[in-house]
C-alpha cells in the first residue's frame, strides 16, 4: 500500500499540472490562431464584406440616383446588407474548428468552453464585424448622407455588429450536426437578431438626421452586453452536445 | 484514497436503437497500458470518447482517481490527452504553428519544447511546410508530437497507429512505453498488435453490437 502511494506522488510530480496555460493567455492563443487563418485565406474574410459592397452600391441604380430620396433609406440599406453579409460569415464561424477536431479538443483542453468560444467569437468579430463597421459609412457616404453623421454610423454599426456575432455564435453551434445549415441558420438567427436591426437602424437614422441618437444606439448596446454574458454559454451547450 | 487510476463502471450506452456499450467495465492504474480490440462498429470510438466525457452514458460511471469525472470534468481533462483518428491539425498552418495553438491552450510552452518534440517524431524540413501539403502520415506524426508535448497522465488513442509506416509504429510504440515507464496511463484502440518488448498489454475485445 505504501508503494502504491509512494508512486502516486511520482506520477503527479512528472506530470506537473502547474504548467497550465492561464485563462487569458488561452484566450489570447485561440484568437491569435484564428487571426492567422484567416490571413492565410482572406477570401473567405473579405467574402461578407464584398457581399455587402455589392448590395449597398445596387440599391442606387435599383431605386433612384437622387441623393436626396437615397438618403432616407440609407439607414435600411446598410443595416439590411450589414445584418446579411454577418449571416454569411456565420457559416465560417464553427464549421471548420467542428471538422477538423479543434472544437474536441477545445471542449477537452481543461480550459473553460465558454471561455474560449468567446474568445473564437472575439476574433470573428475582428474580422467580420470590424471592417463592417469601416465600410458602413463609406457605403452611407456614397448613398448621400452627411459627413457629419459618420460617427453615429460607426457606432451604431460597430456595437450592433458584436450583438449579431454573438447572437449569431448560438445559431451556428446549434446547427453545427446539420449538414445543410445556411437556411436553418438564418431561420433560427434572424428573429434574434430582428430587435439589433431595429434599434440599429433607428441609430443610424437618427445621425443622418443630425438628432441625438444615444437612446437607441444604447438599446444595442444592451443587446450586446447581454449577449456576451449570455451566448458563449449557450454556444458552449450546444456544441458539446453537437460532440456527443 | 487518490490513487491515480481510471475506472468505467457498467457502462451502457445506446445509439438509436443500437446498445453499443453493454455493460463495459475496466479498470486502469499508473503504468498500465489497455488495448482496445474489436471489429469495425463495435463501439471502441464511443468507449474512448465515453472514457473522455465527451458522450454521456446511459447507464453507469467513469471514475477518476476515486472521484466520478462530472464533478470536476475540467480538472479531469487536465489530467486527460485525447487523439482521435483525425489529427486536430489545421491545414493552412505548419505542424510548429499548429502545436503552439493546440498543445498551448492547455500549458505553457516554449518553441524549444515544440522543435524537440518534433525531433522526436522524425520531422525535418517539413515542419515548415503547410499541413495541407503533408502525407498523413506526417499528419499522424504531428499529432503525436503534441501528445508527447501533453503533460497528460492519462492517454485516450484512436488508432494512433494509421497511416504510419513501420518505423512511425515503432514510434507509437516507443512513446507508449516511456509513457507507461513514467507512470502514465494509455488505453489505445488498434487493430493490430501494438510492438511493447517492454511492457505487458492487457487487452480488451468489444463485441460487435
């Protein structure tokens, strides 16, 4: 019996468990890999945001080219191309960790799930819904709205961007075991993501007509708080039950 | 008392209406290693991935130095290094690239750790090279230079052995039996016979459902 415990503590001393990675540096791991990825292929980043130029820049030639009309539907025209082209870049969010093994082994690091799904969440916002972000304006620019509003677009766009990444992040671990997912996806994400338009839009409307637009864009923002407290738990869930 | 050591408790586990594990009991201590054997869909990947938490059991428990493994399945997968049959590689990295992020997240480690590990595995130039442009062989050689990096004490392996050529299953073979020399635990599913002039396998048929 003494033996037996001597070798215990042998075997915990060789196999030092205090070399865990902390939390953060964990976090920061995760991000820096998904960073590279998706510089490796930017295709597949600048996919969305190509998707997205190619709506905002149709809807002149569609409807009208008189400014002053484009600018009443600028705030629709952006958020409904933003809300869309961050719905495709779901399919990227999950799918490829999922196939290849990443996300087993996530879900088996010792490391928080929850943590790390955020920190994946992080990066695909950096990289979709940031340039989002830089792009709004420019396309609302050239849709007639005033300079002065680029701020409110910005911000509107940037905060609304991190509720849809992460109202999102639930829909694409929920549908990661169905082979076809893009049209359960948008099903399952749009009524979500319905309140980030509304608010999102009004935001952005209310910039270009020189108005105060706290109240709404804070609205978003309460979205966005509640979705990263809520969705990488969530996300978390679901996919460790799509593992089973 | 925390004598470190697996055990599976009459697990049962169903699929559909497929009773895939029936009544799967083992038990495992320090230094042992357990070989898996049984014929294509007998269950040796649900046993595996029931041993790691990662499905839960209709019936029955897994137990870890003493304590079910639900309670603390963190600290538990600390303890745990899981290689399933696809290395958890990505394609557009090189083999260094991906063992910093994956091994990484879990504990620290300097680049000198990771060039070792590949040494140890055979890899020369192509650790450079994009994953995506090795054989899978390479692939599988990797993958095991991360386990070999896992301070891991419990080793879960699904078919480690594929794609390898001779040398590379000697290989498997040699990191086997160090692990089990410093005390470590393997339960590996293979097809064919594992070579441990070392040590003494004990074996594990699962019957096809």
């Amino acid at each position: 019996m003494t033996v037996t415990r001597n070798e215990t503590v042998d075997t915990a001393t060789t196999f030092n468990a205090s070399a865990a990675t902390p939390a953060l540096a964990a976090a920061r791991l995760v991000l820096a890999r998904d960073l590279r990825l998706a510089f490796r292929r930017p295709g597949e980043m600048l996919q969305p945001l190509v998707f997205f130029a190619i709506v905002t820049t149709l809807f002149p030639l569609a409807i009208t080219p008189e400014l002053s009309q484009l600018r009443v539907v600028a705030p629709g025209v952006v958020w409904v191309s933003a809300l869309l082209s961050s719905l495709l870049a779901l399919e990227f969010l999950y799918r490829e960790d999922a196939h290849d093994g990443t996300l087993e082994q996530y879900a088996l690091s010792g490391q928080s799930l929850t943590w790390l799904l955020f920190a994946k969440t992080a990066s695909h916002w950096l990289l979709t819904g940031l340039p989002l972000a830089v792009m709004a304006p420019i396309a609302a620019l050239a849709l007639g709205v005033p300079v002065a509003s680029v701020t409110g677009i910005v911000g509107s766009v940037a905060v609304g961007s991190i509720a849809l990444s992460l109202i999102g992040a639930i829909g694409a671990s929920l549908t990661l075991g169905v082979r076809r997912s893009g049209v359960l996806l948008s099903i399952l994400t749009l009524p979500l993501a319905i309140p980030v338009l509304i608010f999102g839009a009004s935001a952005t409307s209310r910039a270009i007509a020189g108005e105060d637009y706290s109240a709404p864009l804070y609205l978003v923002g309460a979205i966005a708080v509640l979705g990263i407290t809520l969705a990488p738990l969530a996300a978390a869930a679901a996919v460790r039950i799509s593992l089973e | 008392m925390s004598t470190l050591g697996l055990r599976g408790e009459g697990l049962h586990l169903w699929r559909g209406d497929r009773h895939i594990l029936r009544d799967v009991s083992l038990e495992l201590r320090s230094g042992e290693v357990l070989q898996l054997t049984g014929s294509n869909g007998a269950g040796k990947t649900t046993l595996l991935r029931t041993l790691s938490g990662l499905v839960y059991p209709e019936e029955g428990r897994v137990l870890w130095a003493g304590e079910d493994i639900r309670k603390d399945l963190r600290a538990y997968h600390a303890q745990l290094a899981y290689v399933g049959h696809e290395p958890p590689l990505k394609t557009d990295l090189t083999p260094r690239e991906n063992l910093r992020y994956w091994i990484g997240v879990r504990q620290r480690l300097t680049a000198s750790d990771i060039d070792r590990a590949l040494d140890e595995v055979g890899a020369d130039e192509w650790r450079e090279r994009a994953v995506r442009t090795l054989s899978a062989g390479q692939r599988r050689r990797v993958a095991l230079a991360g386990l070999k990096l896992l301070a891991a004490p419990l080793w879960l392996l699904d078919e480690p052995t594929t794609n390898l050529d001779t040398a590379g299953q000697e290989l498997v073979g040699r990191l086997i039996e160090a692990h089990a020399a410093r005390g470590g635990m393997v339960i590996a599913a293979v097809h064919h016979e594992l070579t441990l002039p070392t040590l003494v396998v004990r074996h594990m048929q699962l019957a096809a459902s």
